[in-house]
C-alpha cells in the first residue's frame, strides 16, 4: 500500500468538517465555518489552515462568505463531485435493470459504459445465455475509440471537448479493424451523430460485433451510452438494424430512469 499523504489528509479533514458545520460548531449555525473555527476543530498551525483554505477556495472547493469576511462555505466543486457520485450510483443500479431487461429480449450481452478521458468504463452488465458470447466484466476499462459505447460517447462531446481529449493522442489498435486516424476517428463520429447509434465491427474484439445508443440524464446530457454486443456468427445486416433499434429503446427507458423527459 502506499502511504497517507499529510497534505491531502489535512485538506480533506478540512471538507469533512463542513458535514456537521451546523450549530454545533458555530453559534450562527449557517454552515461557514472561520480559519479560527478550523484550527480549534483540528488542531492545525494557523499558517497551514489558512494555506488550504486559501488553496482549496482557489479551486473552487471552498467559496468565501461575501458578506462574512473570513469566512467560508462549501464551493460549487464539491456540489458537482456530489451529483456526479449520484449520478453514477443511480447509473450503475439503473444500468443493470435495464440491461437485464434488453438482454433478455435478444438474448445477446448488454453494457452501460461511462467515458474518462479516452477510455470507456463498463458500469453494468447483463450475459447472454448463448454458449457462444461476449465475455467481459463491469469495471472494465477500454480505448473508446474501438468500441462502439465509447464512439457513441465520444461522438456526443462538444466539438471542443473531443479536439482536446484525441488531439496529438495515439489511436492505438485492439485488431486489425480499429479507428487508428483522427481523420478516420472524425468521419465515423459525424456518422455516429447523425444516426443517433454507433456500430462498431470487430474493432475491439475480432469475433464481436456490437451497437450502442446514448443514454441521458435529467439535464439532457449524454452521460453514458447502452450496447448490444454479438459473437460475429451471429451477426448481419438485418441483425444490425434490429439491435440497433433495440439498443436505443433500451438507452431511451435507461434515460427516462435518470430523469430524461424527452428520452423517447
């Protein structure tokens, strides 16, 4: 294991300290808490405490009081790491119902994936009960770029947002079949949005293919992407058409489940 860092330790203990920062620790009761308030709590060298005050307000984990100088409260950042938690927790539940319920109707494998950066993360699954299948996990990490959640994924970013991510980054190949150029990577993208489904053909694994559709939350933005993964004997034209309907079906009412009014 490796070791605690101090820094970081004192920097959360200073957060934690705003889940019970009620009357309890402060005769106002209004959740700010002081440099004062903090060095008794913890029992911290003042300069230290007004180090990561002033370091945790700067990246907007902490916001000043403006009209109580000296005073802090919880910053917008620790509001969105909150609702992303929630977000994937109820994702992660949602996910696996939903996927269950689609995969029992085609009978082929199906996954919610997230996207960090350039890879996809699987959050939820549900197994085919075909001897042949796709075998994979939750939790599983891949290159976006070769699979057909994370090109759906990656084709919902903002224009700018996916120039930063794949800019000067190497595509590297899963099989012979993987995206490898940013150009090719952008045209199938435009692809992508304008059919509203990805469909990727033995570019992360040689002998499956899959199809993937958006999943929104309450706000309207893509945070997720379901898809429907089959072993390449099984797979065709028609078979295409049909789980790819299926598949967006499937992300519509995973969609609603997360708020989205205007899933389908």
């Amino acid at each position: 294991m490796g070791r605690h860092v101090p820094a970081v330790t004192r920097a959360l203990d200073v957060l934690e300290l705003f889940l019970t920062a009620d009357g309890t620790l402060t005769a106002t009761g209004d959740g700010a808490l002081s440099a004062r308030d903090v060095v008794h709590r913890l029992r911290l060298p003042r300069t230290t405490v007004h180090e990561l005050l002033t370091t945790l307000a700067a990246r907007s984990y902490l916001s000043t009081v403006p009209e109580r100088p000296g005073r802090y409260r919880l910053g917008v950042r620790t509001h969105q790491l909150g609702s992303r938690y929630a977000e994937q927790l109820d994702l992660a539940a949602e996910g696996r119902r939903v996927a269950r319920e689609v995969a029992a109707i085609c009978d082929e494998t199906v996954h919610v994936a997230l996207l960090e950066d350039t890879d996809v993360v699987y959050v939820a699954k549900a197994d085919s009960t075909h001897a042949v299948r796709m075998v994979s996990a939750a939790g599983r990490r891949l290159p976006a770029h070769c699979t057909a959640v994370g090109k759906m994924l990656l084709a919902s970013l903002p224009p700018a947002d996916l120039e930063s991510r794949i800019d000067g980054r190497e595509l590297a190949a899963m099989t012979p079949h993987s995206i490898t150029g940013h150009d090719a990577l952008r045209a199938a993208l435009a692809v992508i949005r304008e059919r509203g489904v990805a469909v990727e053909h033995r570019e992360s694994n040689p002998d499956v293919s899959c199809v993937a559709a958006p999943v929104r939350d309450g706000g309207g933005r893509v945070v997720a992407a379901l898809s429907v993964s089959v072993p390449v004997i099984r797979w065709n034209e028609d078979r295409e058409r049909e789980l790819a309907e299926l598949a967006a079906e499937g992300a519509a009412e995973l969609s609603v489940r997360l708020g989205h009014r205007g899933a389908r």
